[in-house]
C-alpha cells in the first residue's frame, strides 16, 4: 500500500527526531569543556597557577570562596591593578572603585554610585531595557542570520549600560566601537590609553555642561565632606567601562547559543515564563562569566598546606566554587529549576557584583522577548571562547556565534 507523505511531515518528523536527541544529551555548554577545576577542587581544594612570572594559589571550594570573599582583613582588595587576573598594570593608571578597596572606604565609595546601578529596579529602566532588546530582536528576525557577538551582544551591552547610566545613546555609539574589551584589543595591545582619554573628556563635558547622567553625578559627588578628585572619578569609569563589559556579552552569547542547542530547555521556559527568574540564575552559575579576582594577603596565609607570604595573593575562583559538588547536586548539568542555587557568580561578601541587578536585567529581559517572539534558534555555526593558563583551560562563551531566528507564529 503506498502512503503518501507531505514534505511538511518529514521535515515535522526529523524535527521531532532531532529534539527526542537532545534531550538525552548533557548541557551543551559542557560538550566543549567540562569543569576545569573538579579534580584540583575535589583532591586538594585548590589549584597553584602561574599568572604573569608570580604563582597564585587558586580557591576553589565554595565554602572557602565565601568564608575569604567577606574577610577583607586577611583577603584584601586594597591591591590597586591587581585584582583583576591577569594584572592590568600595563593598561590603566588609576585605581577602580569600588573594586579596589577594602571596607569601611569601600562602602563609602559604593553609596557614590549605587543610586544609578539600583536604577535597574526602576520600572522605567526596566521598559528602557526592554524596548531596547525587542528591537534587536525584531532586526536580528528580519534578517537571515545575525552574528550574536558583535551585531548584537556588544550593542545590547553598550546601549543598556547608557540606558542604566542616563547617559546618551551618542555615548554609547562610541562604546560600541570598542570591541569585546576596553583595554586591550584581541592581541593583547593595549588600548587603556584611549580608554583613559575619552573619560576624561566626558568627564570635562559633563562638569561644565552637568546633566541628570552618571558621569555629570561624579563631577559633583563628595567622599566624606570633599569633591571627588579626578583620580578618583577616572576609578568610577574605569570600573564601569570595564567591569561588566565582556562578562555581560559572554553572558548574552552563552545563553543564546544554549537555547538554540537545547530546544527543550527553550520550550520549558516558553511554557511558564515565571521560570525565567530562576533559570537566569542557572545561567550565571553554569556560565560564571568571571572566572576569578586575586585578594592580597597583607599577613600572609596558608590556604590547604600552601603559605602565601604576606603582600603575595590567592585568587577566589567563582567559577570553581559555582560546581563544587558538595553544594550543587549534578553540576555539570543545566538545571534551569535548580533549588537552591547559592552561586557567587557576582562574589560574595562586601565586593557583591554593583552591577548584578543590571545583569540580571538584561538577561531575563532577553530572555522573556526570545520566548515571546522566537520560535527557534539555530546555530550556523560557532568559534568558542576559552581562557588558556598553564594549569587550565576554561571555556567562556564564543568569540563568534552565528545563529538564524525564526519568528514564532
């Protein structure tokens, strides 16, 4: 008997087929790389890397992360240009603050900018930003393939920090031309310079034309009694050009490129929407965009038989901590109902990430305006992104992803 079957139900079949498949596959993310650090963590509870000429003492278990991450007496982050790993004394001059400060200074310096990063609980904002990732969602729908990286993370992230900031979308046009990173081009050149420039011509436009922006707000802030030095104003937008910067973009990618590899994972979200909010916190967990900071030991230490000389540093590595087993059942595996999820994707302690709630928003948005419109990703094709020393190899996100959008009906 001949049955006749339309090319729409193949392909409806191999669809089905394809996505009975994934599901029996672990998380994408970790097809590429599993957990770099599981083994150091489970044996010995960290991981000694050479960073720079100078050997770090990497932390690695959860516990450990936090228990260092609030004692800033014994784990400083008094270290200006060291905290970042690797070292940025090669590509800017001035301290970034709040980052690289310990409390009480450190709170007080924070309290300078927490009125505009809270700005991303303010239902306007939260409109701004969303108006903003619809956008280029819809543009990134009109065409036939969008690469995620350059023609929208970077976009999104520059354009929702000046939403974030008050600042102008012609501030932002500039931002979108620096790249993935602020400092330093994809060669390690560096490009600080540029970097330090520019602000300090935004800053001179904003003191004598003050406006209702971020950067306007320094030039007429006082810590303690006194107006902000220059230095001091150059630390804010040091930290804010750079801090969030490619960890946001990274963020972005990862999460676009998990949806378009796992089509359950975008079906269970597209069926509740209120499981958005805690799968994004799965996300930063199993994505960490920042792998680690150093703390300075100023009376030395021993971290699990490994003694740190006072002024020498450890490292608190989140990313590490974020799949310490003890904690996360199966961690590994994309759980995006996972409960609890006590992740330190944005650290711990007084140094809590000043721009989580902004992360936050612009994933979940981005999230929510997918399953909205989107009915399918699919990955053309991808260049991961890894972060190579000595004693690992970590996957980040993707140095490009190319995917194609189809609208949903």
């Amino acid at each position: 008997m001949q049955t006749n079957v339309s090319i729409g139900e193949i392909v409806r079949g191999r669809q089905r087929l394809k996505e009975q498949f994934l599901l029996l596959m672990p998380c994408p993310f970790h097809n590429q790389q599993p957990d770099p650090f599981g083994e150091p963590r489970r044996k010995d509870g960290i991981l000694v890397n050479n960073f720079q000429g100078t050997d770090v003492p990497m932390i690695l278990k959860h516990e450990d992360v936090r228990r260092m991450a609030k004692d800033w007496q014994h784990f400083s982050s008094d270290a200006p240009f060291q905290v970042p790993i690797p070292n940025e004394e090669d590509v800017r001059t001035v301290r970034q603050l709040p980052l690289e400060v310990d409390p009480p200074d450190q709170g007080d310096y924070r309290k300078i900018a927490e009125p505009f990063f809270s700005r991303a609980k303010d239902p306007a904002v939260i409109a701004q930003i969303e108006e903003l990732i619809t956008g280029l969602i819809e543009v990134a729908l009109s065409q036939d393939s969008v690469e995620i990286v350059r023609d929208f993370a970077i976009p999104l992230q520059s354009r929702g920090l000046a939403i974030l900031l008050n600042s102008p979308q012609s501030e932002a046009d500039i931002w979108i031309g620096w790249g993935m990173h602020v400092f330093r081009e994809g060669d390690g050149t560096s490009k600080g310079k540029a970097m330090e420039e520019y602000a300090n011509d935004l800053l001179d436009r904003s003191a004598a034309n003050p406006g209702n922006d971020f950067f306007s707000a320094l030039t007429q802030a006082e810590f303690r009694g006194r107006p902000l030095t220059r230095e001091e104003m150059l630390g804010y937008c040091s930290i804010v050009f750079a801090g969030g910067r490619d960890t946001i973009i990274n963020s972005i990618s990862g999460v676009i490129g998990h949806l378009a590899a796992t089509p359950q994972d975008f079906d269970f979200l597209r069926e509740d929407l209120k499981r958005i909010l805690g799968a994004s916190e799965e996300f930063f967990r199993v994505l960490s965009p920042t792998t680690h900071l150093a703390r300075k030991c100023p009376m030395g230490a021993n971290v699990h038989g490994v003694e740190v000389k006072p002024g020498d540093f450890v490292s608190l590595n989140f990313a590490a901590a974020n799949y310490d087993e003890t904690v996360f059942e199966d961690p590994e595996t994309m759980k995006l109902d996972r409960r609890p999820n006590p992740h330190v994707a944005f650290g711990f302690g007084p140094h809590l990430c000043l721009g989580a709630a902004h992360a936050r928003l612009v994933v979940r948005t981005l999230m929510k305006v997918l399953c909205e419109r989107v009915a399918r990703i699919e990955t053309i094709s991808a260049e991961d992104k890894y972060e190579t020393e000595s004693s690992y190899r970590r996957r980040l996100a993707y140095d490009r992803l190319q995917v194609r959008l189809t609208r949903r009906d």
